[in-house]
C-alpha cells in the first residue's frame, strides 16, 4: 500500500500532462477543419492525365 504513495500523484501528473497537450492543441487550431482532411482523400491530384 505504499506504493500508491508514488503511484498516485505520477497519475495525476500524467492526467494533467494530457489534458495541458489536449488544450494546447485546441489553441492551436488542430481540430479546426475536420471535414478537410476527408475531402483531401478522396481527390486525385496525383493522377496523370
């Protein structure tokens, strides 16, 4: 049970450090054109005419 003495707070560490680079992200504008990236697939621009 003594370990949960350090196990507990590298948990919380790790939470954090995920969400700081979830919101980071979000300022950054990672998420802002989602439906991009489905229509960039689908075009064929490397095709040869």
């Amino acid at each position: 049970m003594e370990v949960l003495i350090y196990l507990v707070p590298i948990a919380l560490l790790l939470g954090l450090t995920g969400l700081a680079a979830f919101l980071w992200s979000l300022k950054d504008g990672q998420y802002d054109d989602v439906q991009g990236a489905a229509v960039r697939v689908l075009s064929d621009d490397d095709v040869r005419r």
